[in-house]
C-alpha cells in the first residue's frame, strides 16, 4: 500500500513539475508573454492617441506629465488651454519653419500599418550582425522606393544613412574637399537663393580644407586653376522650388546633389536623377523630421570611404530605433507603389499653393516665384506647382525690408539675405500644420485687403 502511494506521489509530482514547465515555457518563448508586453505597449500609446486636444494640438508619450499622471496637450501655435480649444487672436504666425507637419493627417489615418513597438533589448549591440552601422533590409527597401518614384538611379551607387540630410551634407563637403594643401582649401559655391546651412555648416566647422566662397556665378568664368570647386545644386530648390542643375564644369569641380524635395509631393519628377553624389532626407520624404534620418547615394568608392569614417566617427550611425521605425514608415510609403501618400501630399501642397498664389494675384505690394505646369514621370501626367515655400518679394520700393514688413502683421518669416539674395525677399513655410497654413493664409489676406486703404 505504501509502495502504490508512492508511486502515485511521484506520477502526480512529476506531473506538476511538467506542468508548469509548460506553462513557464509558453509564458516566455511560446507568445503568451510576448502578447502580454506587446498589449499593454499598445495600450499606453493608444490611451495617449485618443487625447483629441481639440483638433489643435497632440498628446505624447513623451509629453510633459507622462511621468507623473496624464499627458498634457502641446498645442499648435495661436492656441492655448488645457485641450488646445482657445484661439489667441494676436499671436505671431511662425512661416520661418520647414517643419513638414502638413503630412501627419495621412500618417494619423495609418497609425496601425505605420506603429511600431521597441521592446528594451531591441538590437543593444553597437553593430549588426553582419558588423556594419545600417540595416540592408532597408537599403534595399530605399532602392526599391527610388526605383517606384523614379527619381534617382541607384544601380552602382554605395549607399549611406546619416543623422538626416544636415550630417549627411557635412560629410560629403569633408569627403570632396582637398586634404593635400590646407593652404589651398576647396572653395563652396551655391546659386543664389541658396539653402542657408550650406554657408553657416561651412563657416561654423572653420576646416582648414574648405570654406564658403559664396555665389556659383562669381566662378563660372573666373576659376582659379590651383583651387578645387565643391558645388551645391539643390533641386527642387529651397527656396523657390526651381529644378537646377550644376553651373561648374571640368576636373577641379565636384557636385553635391541635394535632392531632399525631389519627391512627387513638391515637384513634377521629368526623370530619375543620376548623379555622382545624391544626399535625401526622409523628413521630407514621409515628414518624420524629428526621427533625423537621411542617406546619400555615392558613385566614387574612395568618396563613399571618407564618408563612411566620417560618419563613424562623429556618431558611430544612426540609431538602430531610427532605422527601424524609418522601415515600417517606407513599406507603408510603398503601399500601391507609393500612389495614396505622394498623392495626399501632392492635393495638400498643390491646394496651398493655389490658395496662397490666388491671395496675391491680385496685389501690386507682393509677388510670388513663377513655376510651370510640368510632365511628372511618377504620375504620368502634367502637374500644377506644389512647392514647399513661397518664395514672396516685396515689390514697393519703399518696402526694401520684406522681413520687417511681414513682422507688422504678425507673420514671421525667413530673411532672403540669409539665401543670399536681397532682402526684399522673404521665404514662407507652406508644409507646416493646417492651423499654421490658414493662419498664415488669412494675414497675407489681410495685407492684401489693406493696400486697398
């Protein structure tokens, strides 16, 4: 009788213990606990989500209070309050920003297929598997985009990611530039209106291999024959949303491609760019600009070296987060070949643009930078313009600061001798929120009205 109770005692231990095993074992590898962390992931963000601030502002995760009770609404400018609902009739109009927020409406209807969860031990190392700095899933992912859009050859081209298009633009003037004579640094040249950061990333670095010589222009039939040129040519340009091409030509002169806005929402794509040195930026691309994420395509391996090292060592790569979430983002870009998002972003541009053009059609104090209807090989038709900024200028002679004008009415803009250009130009920002276009829209109409007075 002992014997047969026993042997029932162990049968039923052994049980339990398997038992439990299995339980253990599908609590952590089996999915019961991944479902678990994934759930409540999802909860807490949407919990946040579904802060609606009035239609005015978002809530965060990150927002200040998360950490200690609710998040709190970080309203758009002009508004104010606990859920964003209070208007402030007087506030300053910031046109100043390329924050290109004019997407998120597409990004809030896809908040599912885009969402991604990073769980704590999501690649620690400082390498991949394969020991380099990005992932090649998405490099192959960004050649495929290239590929759908059309807008730059990639067959032959190294490739690299930076911390946005800025780092990226450093790294190739550093990588082009001449290292052999410090007493004759590279010259960099732009066409006036030229992006701003080009000169300012120029002088701020004072590298003792480059410096900033100004206007393209000054040098196309005056080249010093013991200097090397380094050209920026931006196209679409910033700020007028001219398509350019390089002004210099011959062995001393290397090019630097800024191709950030050559992308269906902001310009007729006419073919794919194939060039030696291509930088993009994937805040214009998807407008995800605080993700700081970019890449370059380079020809010249011995230029895609010094790139590489210089990226190295300033940063050792891009966040593997980043690259994870810039990922997600592309294979919803590529949802049918990339027609629903460059078609909601091109409606949303091409409507601004025509309400703001429409505004000053009929003033005699301002005026708006031409640009054509153009055949776009990406939608297979001729398109209105849909520039990212108003390149404005102040026509009355008196107004010889179109800067200070604009701040009059409460509208802040970005100097046109930052560009390089005179100052009765100004650069308006048309890619931020709704709330920030309509407010803006409605105090040119305002001048407008008044030249009438």
């Amino acid at each position: 009788m002992t014997k047969v109770r026993s042997i029932t005692y162990t049968f039923f231990l052994i049980c339990s213990i398997t038992l439990n095993v299995l339980m253990i074992n599908n609590l952590y590898f089996g999915g019961g606990w991944e479902q678990r962390w994934t759930k409540l992931a999802a909860e807490e963000a949407e919990n946040v989500a579904s802060i609606s601030c009035s239609g005015h502002g978002r809530a965060f995760l990150d927002s200040l209070g998360a950490g200690i009770g609710d998040p709190i609404c970080e309203c758009n400018a002009c508004f104010k309050g606990s859920d964003c609902a209070e208007f402030v009739p007087d506030c300053v109009v910031d046109a100043d920003s390329g924050d290109p927020m004019f997407l998120e409406p597409f990004w809030l209807k896809h908040a599912a297929s885009s969402a991604v969860v990073v769980p704590g031990w999501h690649r620690m190392s400082y390498e991949f598997n394969d020991c380099s700095l990005i992932s090649e899933e998405l490099k192959m992912l960004i050649r495929k985009l290239h590929a759908t859009v059309g807008n730059a050859n990639t067959d032959g081209r190294y490739m690299i990611f930076g911390s946005g298009a800025t780092q990226l633009l450093n790294a190739a003037v550093h990588s082009l530039s001449s290292h052999d004579d410090p007493s004759s640094p590279s010259r960099i040249v732009a066409s006036v209106p030229y992006y701003p950061v080009y000169k300012e990333q120029t002088q701020f670095f004072q590298s003792n291999n480059y410096k900033f010589s100004g206007e393209t222009s000054m040098w196309k039939d005056n080249m010093d024959s013991l200097s090397n040129y380094i050209e920026f040519v931006t196209s679409p340009n910033n700020p007028d949303g001219q398509l350019k091409k390089a002004v210099l030509q011959g062995p001393s002169v290397k090019t630097i491609h800024d191709l950030a806005y050559f992308w269906p929402h902001f310009t007729p794509i006419p073919a794919p760019a194939d060039e030696d040195l291509m930088v993009f930026t994937i805040s214009k691309l998807t407008g995800h600009a605080g993700s700081r994420f970019g890449w370059a395509l380079i020809k010249n391996e011995a230029v895609y070296q010094r790139m590489l090292a210089y990226m190295s060592l300033s940063t050792h790569g891009v966040p593997r987060e980043t690259q994870l979430r810039v990922l997600k983002l592309l294979k919803v870009v590529l949802e049918e070949k990339g027609r629903e998002m460059f078609e909601f972003g091109y409606e949303a541009m091409r409507n601004r643009w025509k309400k703001m053009s429409k505004i000053l059609s009929i003033s005699k104090r301002f005026s708006l930078q031409d640009l054509e209807h153009q055949n776009c090989s990406f939608s297979k038709r001729f398109r209105a313009p849909s520039p990212a900024f108003a390149w404005l200028k102040c026509e009355k002679e008196e107004d010889k600061n179109c800067f200070e004008v604009l701040k009059t009415a409460n509208i802040i803009g970005r100097e046109g001798s930052l560009f390089g250009a005179e100052s009765r130009f100004v650069r308006l920002s048309l890619v931020k929120s709704q709330d920030d276009f309509d407010l803006l829209l409605r105090r040119m109409e305002t001048l407008v009205v008044l030249e009438e007075k």
